[in-house]
C-alpha cells in the first residue's frame, strides 16, 4: 500500500497508569511560529550529538546556552551549522552545570545502548548509563522542565524498577514526571523510529503540559522523499526505484563507539531495506550512475533527510563519523513537536502566574 504510515497508538500499547504517564487522556494539537521576548525559554542540551534534538528546540523558539557534547565530530557539527551556539566538549559524569543555574529547560538525548537489547539491557550498571549524571544536572540546575530522549526498551518489564528511581529523584526535587512511547513517522518523519521520551516538569507548571498531538499530514515514502538524491548522477532506473520505494523507512541505526560501522543495521534491519530496493550493507559516498545495476546503497545525506535534518545541514568528520551522528539523531521534526509542547506549557505558566500577581 503506497505511503502506509504505522499508527503508533495501535503500534504501542500506552502506559495507561497515571503514576508513570500523568498526561496520557491530553493531546496539545496547536502549534505557534511566532515567539515573543517576552516568551523567551531557555535550556541546556547534554548528549547533543549532530544536533538533531537542538534543531528541533530552536524551531520551536528554544534558545540554547549551552550545547554538551563529548564526541569531538560532534561538536565540531554543531560549530560548524551554528558558529554562535556555546558548544562545551565535556564529559557530562564531569560536567559542572552551576554556571546555568536557573535556565528554563534541561534536555537531551541519553545514551541508548544501557536500555536496548542491542547493548544487552545491561541499565543501571551499563557504564553509559547517564540517567545518574542527568539527576545530578537538574539538582543543580532546578530547570522548570526536563526532557530525555530515549529507545523503547527502557520501558520493558526489566526496567520497571529503574524508570520509578528515576521518576521518584525528580519528584524529590519538584518535579511531575511521565514517560511516552511516540514514533517519529506521527511528526512528518518518513522513519519507522519509536523513542521514548521523559518529561518532568516543575509541579507548580505541570498542569499547563499537553504530549503533542500527532501530525495530520500525509508522510512521505522513502522513494518520494530521496528521488532527486538518488537521480543525481543521473541513474536510469531511480523512477522505477522511487516507485518500489513505497513505505517509509525502517529505523536507522547508526551504531555506537564500541560498535556498529557505516551500513544500515543488522541482518533484519537490511532485510526491511531491500524490500524498498535498498541495499543496507554500507553507506555510499555519491548517488548510483547513470549506468548502475542492482540495489542502491543510501548516502549519508540521504540518511540525514529521513531523519528530518534540513538539506542545508552538514556534518563533519568521515563517513563513518558522519554516519553514526546522523543515526542516532533525535529527528528535528519530532524533537521540534516535543519542544513546542514544553514552550506552551512554559509560557501559559508564566501568563498565569504574572496575571495571578
């Protein structure tokens, strides 16, 4: 079926507990473009990667001071797009966050591979478990919100214990937590990609948040959304590739550092890419020629475009560097819908409380 979009909510059964998902029966479906000063929001990214999740933030109207990334690609990304953002190349078990004190959002993407079955669940003791450090920056910090980005496998059965440690820190310090399970393609991503996203907010705020509402638009399938990349060099079959390239894209997987090369995922993975004409063994440095046969292999800026990165975005490093920041990307679509979410919430708090004194 030509452009099948997955519906997560039949996808993924909800947490329907109010102790771990709060905001559950509430869908924010409005969206604003125009930020004021005087709504101006804040926050301090940890884990920010290629900038996938800041993309989405500033979208929203989120101004960053301060943008954690250890990854020296990484940032080398981030200064190269954004030459004004203050990118810290820290390590966050190091990072003192004192000097932001009282900034408005704290966020980010944490290390996937304690919670997937990838990195064998290994949780609170895999050693790139930074949901620790996390607590620590929102104890100095005191933001009024928090948000992490995460695999759906921290919310398996397994976990259930871990996800309450860290629900009930940030309840000690304020907040209301809850966790959901969204997917990427419900935000104008054409990517099969579950996440799991944390939000604590401040619990004198937390009746002012809303979960995004999903997107009424139709997604595009991989064929559509790639085909002048793919075309580039001219290659003859990219109409009859383009129109087999029918669904959206599995979940791309960029692998880690210990981990994990330039291709598109294990034996599963390249199975579900050949079935839209993609050959998923490795990550090619141009589109095919006129004259190629067989299977295309996707380029890293073709990746880059199904994860949402705007065209204009680019990536420093090799290609096996480049490819890894793009993999494990928050898409900027979906983050932007969650940062709007928070900007509302953030803004109708503080309309309420200025009209209150």
């Amino acid at each position: 079926m030509r452009g099948r979009v997955p519906i997560s909510r039949l996808l993924f059964p909800e947490m329907t507990t109010s102790k771990e998902n709060p905001w559950i029966t509430r869908l924010n479906t409005s969206r604003s473009d125009g930020v004021s000063k005087a709504s101006r929001i804040t926050a301090l990214e940890v884990c920010a990667g290629a900038g996938g999740q800041a993309i989405g933030f500033e979208q929203a109207g989120i101004e960053h001071v301060g943008l954690l990334e250890l990854d020296k690609n990484a940032c080398a990304t981030l200064r190269l797009n954004r030459p004004r953002w203050n990118v810290l190349q820290e390590d966050l078990n190091k990072f003192s966050a004192s000097d932001f004190k009282g900034i408005d959002v704290v966020c980010g993407g944490l290390p996937c591979p304690p919670f997937s079955v990838a990195g064998k669940q290994l949780g609170r003791d895999d050693e790139r478990n930074l949901f620790p450090s996390m607590i620590r920056l929102v104890r100095e910090v005191k933001p009024r919100a928090v948000m992490i980005e995460n695999v759906r496998g921290i919310l398996d059965a397994v976990f259930e214990d871990y996800r309450q440690f860290v629900a009930m820190e940030l309840r000690k310090l304020g907040y209301e937590p809850g966790w959901k399970l969204m997917n990427a393609s419900d935000f104008g991503v054409s990517q099969l990609r579950p996440r799991v996203v944390f939000i604590a907010i401040k619990r004198e705020y937390a009746d002012h948040f809303s979960w995004p509402g999903e997107s009424t638009e139709r997604v595009k399938t991989v064929g559509e959304l790639l085909y002048d990349l793919i075309a580039a060099n001219g290659w003859k079959n990219a109409k009859p590739w383009s129109k087999k390239a029918n669904e959206i894209a599995p979940t791309v997987v960029g692998g880690s550092l210990k981990h994990g090369g330039p291709d598109l995922g294990p034996t599963r993975a390249r199975k579900a890419w050949a079935t839209l004409g993609v050959d998923g063994l490795g990550i090619a440095n141009e589109a095919p020629a006129r004259e190629f046969v067989g299977m295309p292999r996707l380029t890293v800026r073709m990746v880059a475009r199904l994860q949402g990165f705007p065209d204009e975005w680019h990536f420093a490093g090799t290609k096996t560097q480049t490819y890894r920041q793009v993999g494990n990307a928050f898409p900027p679509p979906f983050a932007r819908a969650i940062a709007e979410s928070i900007r509302i919430c953030l803004t109708a708090a503080r309309r309420s409380f200025s009209a209150a004194g």
